[in-house]
C-alpha cells in the first residue's frame, strides 16, 4: 500500500514528506494506522549525526494508533485493538526480559538498521529502493508495520494525541527519576533540562516524593512549565541552583541528579556529578558527544560513593509502566495534555524541530490525516 511519511536521507538534510510504499505484516508483525507521533529529539539525532544510523530512514518512534493488519502467528494483539508503540522490542524471554529489564531486550540489536528482525525493510521509495525506519517503526508515517513486540495494547478510551507521548518521552522521563536516579520521599532532585523528556523526569520525582525538585533550564519558558507541573523551584543554570541546593541540604548536595538536557557533553554530566551528595544517584538519559571522557574526579567517585548511570527508556518495562502511566494519567496524577505545545502536519515537520530547537515547545506532536 502507499502511505505518506516524513524521510531523512543523509545527514544534515531536511526531512521531507513523500510517499512510499509500505509492504505487508510478515510473521510476528502487524500493520498499525498511526494517529498520532512525538516529535522526539532523538528523531533529530539521526539529522544531526549524534545517533549513527543506516540511513536514509523514515522518521518517528513514539506513536499511538490501531491494528489494523496482523500478520501469521500474531498472538499480542487484535485487529481494531489500540497501540502505544514501545521504541526498543520486548521479546519476553532472552535473559533481559525474563529478569523484568526489557529495555534492553536482545531484540534491539541492529535497530540501528531501520530493518526488521528478520533483517528485511518494510518501507521503499517510489523506484522499489529500501527505506529503513527509526527504531524499527517510522511513526512519521500514517502507516508502518513492526514486530508485535513493539506494541503495548491500551485502552480505547485514552486519546491518541495523549498516548504517543508515553510511547518514548514520559516514560523515559518518568523513569529515569523513579527507577534510573531512584528518587526517595523528601530528598532533593536537580532536573537538568526540562524539555519532552525532562518536563516528565520532574512530574516522576514529584511523584516519587522528593521534597525539592529543582529544574535546571535556560529556557524561561520550560522554568515556568516545570515550575506548573511539579517543579518547587527552577533555574537557568546549575551555577545559579547550587546555592539553593546547599541552602537545602546542609552544604552536602542534591540526593540525585537526573540529566535530560538536549545534547550531553561529558561536561555537563561532570556538572551533575559533582552537584550530588555522599552515595547520591546521577542518572544520565541525554544523547550526545561521542568522545569519550567524562569530567568526573575518580577520586570524588571512589570516596564519597557516588553512583553514575545510564538510563535507557526509563529503565522500564513498557508493557507493564505504560499502562500504568496511563492510569495514573486517567487519575489526575499524571499530567499529559498540557504537555503538547502544538500540532503539526507531515508536512511541517522542519517547522516542528525549529521549534524545539527555539525551546517553543514542551513537545510537539505530529497528527496524521488519514
């Protein structure tokens, strides 16, 4: 079938919207009509360079949608069923899955790729070329097909525009400050970079309890969204938040540090490193540099017992914590509308990056026209 997408062909491009031909749902995949897609950041990285993958690629990863095809043996999900689409598989059995860390499940080797688990493209262009697909879906599209596990059923009654979001960005966020920086009742939570993923990191830390949470941005408009959505005090450097920080914890630090900035350098995590306490948690989520060297004293490491970790996907497991976001969403303890700034077409998806590089937006949402 022909189905309309946004494309990136080589870095540094724009993307642009064409139409492309989608192939049918091999075994143990499916068809789903996209409804609506996160305009992610890190749908930026492959334009950028920062994440290196095959490209040319169509676009997107955090979408929400219908089954609308199932191909053999298809056993996760129904036709007409409603999809939060999950950006890394979850095969539910390697040694990764079976522990209860499905966000880093075997199956998300050679997504660099775009190409399927049987290592086959599902997208072409017009004169029958392969086009491979971010994170194995290509949510800028109105249609795609993946691996049905790279789907996490919800229910019918959840909006779309509001269920693409916790398909990438608030679950990363909302995870990397529950489960990556293990945030604890009364404790003191540095937020560093309050955009799509960060603005969530903030609501988790809320929800997990801490008694400050200090949003770290240069942006004025995203002090004053943290600052609404659960943020007790906010910044536009971490300069600027230490003193209060100190004020707060006897001189000692931040009990964690999550960083969720646009683009990481090992300077900015050595920031946050040095901002925590004795034992304190920095949990790092940004993409970015791939130089390596981080700023961080081995010495400061070693001695005061610090922790430095990487959290991918929130460290969650999607099919259990997205539908639990979504009752929490459906409870008022989780705010989700508020967090779409503006609607974009297929078309206007240069615009969308504009504006987030621009800080417009908390998150811009891609709503397709079928």
């Amino acid at each position: 079938m022909e189905v309309r997408g946004a494309v990136v062909r080589a870095v540094g491009d724009k993307w642009t919207a064409e139409t492309l031909t989608l192939a049918e749902p091999g075994p143990g995949e499916v068809r789903i009509k996209v409804m609506a897609s996160g305009l992610c950041h890190s749908d930026d990285h492959i334009v950028t360079g920062d994440s290196v993958v095959d490209l040319p690629f169509v676009g997107g990863h955090e979408g929400s949608g219908i089954i609308e095809a199932v191909g053999p043996g298809v056993t996760r999900v129904r036709v007409g069923d409603h999809v939060a689409t999950a950006y890394l598989p979850m095969c539910g059995v390697c040694t990764w899955c079976a522990q209860g860390m499905q966000y880093i499940c075997d199956n998300g080797r050679d997504v660099q790729t775009g190409y399927m688990l049987d290592g086959t493209p599902r997208f072409f262009f017009a004169d029958g070329a392969p086009c491979g697909a971010m994170q194995r879906l290509g949510t800028f599209a109105n249609y795609l097909v993946t691996s049905q596990e790279q789907c996490v059923r919800i229910d019918d009654d959840i909006p779309f525009e509001v269920a693409c979001l916790v398909a990438c960005g608030v679950t990363t966020g909302w995870g990397a400050a529950v489960n990556g920086a293990a945030v604890r009742p009364r404790e003191t939570v540095i937020v560093m970079g309050v955009g799509g993923v960060g603005i969530n990191a903030v609501q988790g830390a809320r929800h997990a309890g801490a008694m400050h949470v200090v949003a770290v941005d240069p942006v004025a408009f995203k002090r004053e969204s943290a600052l609404r959505l659960g943020a007790t005090h906010a910044f536009a450097s971490i300069g600027e938040a230490m003193p209060f920080v100190g004020s707060v914890t006897n001189g000692q630090g931040a009990d964690a540090a999550v960083v969720t900035v646009g683009r990481v350098d090992g300077g900015i995590i050595g920031e946050a490193f040095s901002a925590i306490r004795k034992e304190g948690r920095c949990a790092v989520v940004s993409i970015g540099s791939h130089e390596p060297g981080i700023d961080v004293n081995p010495l400061e490491l070693v001695v005061y017992a610090k922790t430095l970790r990487g959290v991918l996907f929130g460290n969650a497991n999607p099919t259990r914590d997205i539908p639990k976001l979504l009752d929490y969403y459906r409870s008022g303890h989780l705010v989700l509308d508020d967090l779409i700034t503006r609607r974009y077409t297929v078309e206007q998806v240069n615009e969308a990056y504009e504006d987030m590089h621009a800080g417009r937006n908390l998150r811009g949402v891609l709503v397709h026209e079928h």
